[in-house]
C-alpha cells in the first residue's frame, strides 16, 4: 500500500510518503505559508519514492488543533487529492502522532501546541492511549491537570513543539517531569502508522478537529456595541 501524509498544523510543514517498507519524509518552517508550499513538497516527496499522486492508496492529513487556516489547507488539500483520485482519506490528530512516535517512553506522555493567547492545546496519554480530553488551557491549568492525572510517582514527559515554551510559561515543572525540546514538529512518520486506523467513509466525513471557535466566529457572535 502506498501512502502519502501531510501536517498543517502549526507553523512547520511536513509531508511524508511511503511505499511498503520505503519512505520519505520532509519538512520546512514555512511560517504558515502551508498554502504555496503544500503542493511542491507533496510532488517533492512522491518524485523520491517514485511515486505520483494519482497511485496514492491512503491519503492522511493532520486535523489538528493548531493554526485554523493551517488545518483547513491540509484538509482541502487531502479532499481534492482523494476526489480526483482513487486514495482513502485518513484524518489523525496531531497530538495523538507526537503520543504515538513516544508511546514506549513509560509512564504519562503529555503532547503540546501552542494554542496562542497564552494557552496550550495537550491531551495526556499511557503507551499511545489517550487518557482524558483533548485539552485547550492556561499554562496553570494545564499543570494542575496533569498532576491530577499522573499516577503517585509516575514519571511525566512534556513533548511536542510548544513543550519548552509550556516549560517557561508554567514557571516551575514539578520534579520528575521530564521536557523533551526536540520535537518541533507533527512527526508525520507517526502519521504513516497511524494512518490506517483513522479512515473516514467519505470525503465528506473528513473534518477538522478544533477545540476552540475562530476569531472569525467570535467575531461574528460578539455582541454589537
């Protein structure tokens, strides 16, 4: 099976294809300028792999959350390519992909986005397993959710390309939290693995994954003054 795997979400772009055991991933800090540099690293990846577009079998998207616009260029993009093609559709989670790629780390593994306005997208998980919401909170809040989840002495591990920023905005991490400041972005291998299982029936039933309203909707349903 071949598949191809893209992520939006946040400010660097990665894309990845793979043909059985082969693969090819790259990725740029675009600025979220996804919308010209999306379809370049797509033909880039696939021209490496030997691939075109057209052969794909799986095409898979980040859903987020992270940046709106971000997400809904991956998601339009993956919709016109299964619509014009014979590929599946697959939309995975960026913080379950970061989960996944350290789900043999031990212990509560907490992914992190930089949600803007001072608060973090996150979720918490156990061997690649969410345990709890997805969650949108002030660095504070997010802190006191974890503790409340961790077990008594379970080694915490912050990942993800917001941890170190979540790691200076909460001020004090609490001992045997560990901050893994590598991970600066959606590891789209992680994607390729995940991709399978995350199949949608119809193009229609792709949809992005946001945890808050866009300033555009808060616009909207402000009230006039």
């Amino acid at each position: 099976m071949t598949i191809l795997a893209f992520d939006t979400a946040t400010e660097t772009l990665a894309v990845a294809a793979a043909r059985g055991d082969d693969w090819v991933a790259h990725s740029c800090n675009g600025g979220l300028k996804h919308a010209a540099l999306l379809a370049p690293l797509i033909e880039r990846v696939t021209a490496e792999l030997g691939l075109r577009v057209a052969d794909v079998d799986l095409v898979a998207t980040g859903i987020g959350p992270g940046s709106f616009t971000g997400v809904r260029i991956g998601v339009a993009t993956a919709k016109g390519i299964a619509a014009a093609g014979r590929a599946r559709l697959a939309g995975v989670c960026g913080l379950d992909t970061m989960a996944w790629e350290q789900r043999h780390a031990g212990g509560l593994v907490v992914p992190l986005i930089d949600a803007r306005k001072r608060r973090f997208y996150a979720a918490c998980y156990r061997a690649g397993r969410r345990v709890g919401p997805y969650l949108d909170q002030a660095p504070a809040v997010l802190a006191d959710t974890v503790r409340a989840t961790a077990a008594a002495d379970e080694p915490v591990l912050l990942t993800g390309p917001a941890a170190a920023p979540f790691e200076a905005a909460a001020a004090v991490v609490p001992a045997g939290w560990q901050v893994d400041r590598r991970r600066a972005q959606i590891p789209v291998l992680a994607m390729l693995e995940l991709a399978a299982a995350n199949t949608v029936a119809a193009v229609a039933d792709l949809k992005p994954l946001y945890l808050r309203r866009s300033e555009a909707e808060l616009g909207i349903a402000a009230p006039k003054r």
